[in-house]
C-alpha cells in the first residue's frame, strides 16, 4: 500500500494551522511487543503514553529524523525501519502529520534520557491514559497479531 494511501483522518488541516511533520518510531520485539514511552513533564499531554518519536527539522528526512529522535530520547541506533503508516491529527497544541515507521533492529541500551518512564507492551495496552494519536496505532499493531 503506498503511503498517500495509508493518511488516516486526513482532513485537510485547518486554514490557519501549520501542519508539524513528526517521525515516530514503533519499536516491535520479535514476541510482538512494542515500546511505549511516558511523555515528560511540562509537555502537552504530561505523563500521557505514546510511540516515541519528534519532529522533523528543516530539510530532515522522516528516518534521519527518526534516527535523530530515537538516539536523543533513548539512547539507541536504529539499525532497521520501514514507513508504515501515516496519521494526522488535530491536537489543541499543534496539527500533526504522524509518519509512522516499523523499527526492528537497533543498537544501545535503551534510557529515558528525557526522564520519560517506557515500557514493552501488548495489545490490550496495560498502561495509560494513551495519546489519542496513539489508540490506533494500538489497533493497527493488534489486528497485524490477529491475521
């Protein structure tokens, strides 16, 4: 499926919004779990639960911003991702437009280098609340475990 087609809740951003291209990295286990991290204090959304991940910075690519992201907050290398899904939101802070990319391989011990708590899960998540963005995500990554 190519990625146009992956947009999900893709109105248009509102007239007056900037769109904030974000790169998100959805690490999977071999047993299918997934890393969930705990956004940090005095963020929006403040001890909410998402897919880590951050913004694009001018002229980055979704995975150098990836790699970029993953390595600050974290700690670790990406050795293997693959874009996956696209989602755009409209958060009351900012319009976003998530690139969701499949990480599989990487290098490094991981850290909350931001002081952000992270944590292995499964579907159905044992953690929370969750990042509205991120509810889908979870359902994606549960209905791919079904099939």
């Amino acid at each position: 499926m190519s990625e146009a087609s992956q947009v999900s809740n893709a109105a248009a951003a509102p007239p007056a919004r900037k769109v904030t291209e974000v790169a998100v990295g959805v690490l999977v286990q071999t047993d299918g779990r997934f890393l969930l991290a705990q956004r940090p204090a005095g963020k929006p959304y403040e001890g909410y639960w998402e897919f880590p991940g951050g913004k694009l910075e001018p002229g980055e690519s979704v995975e150098e911003a990836l790699s970029r992201e993953l390595h600050e907050e974290l700690g670790i290398v990406v050795g293997a991702s693959v874009r996956w899904h696209v989602l755009e939101h409209d958060y009351p802070h900012a319009y976003v437009r998530l690139h969701f990319c499949k990480v599989t391989a990487w290098t490094g011990e991981l850290v909350g280098r931001e002081g952000q708590a992270f944590s292995w899960q499964s579907a159905p998540v044992e953690v929370g609340p969750l990042l509205p963005a991120t509810i889908p995500v979870v359902d994606w990554l549960a209905a791919e475990r079904s099939a």
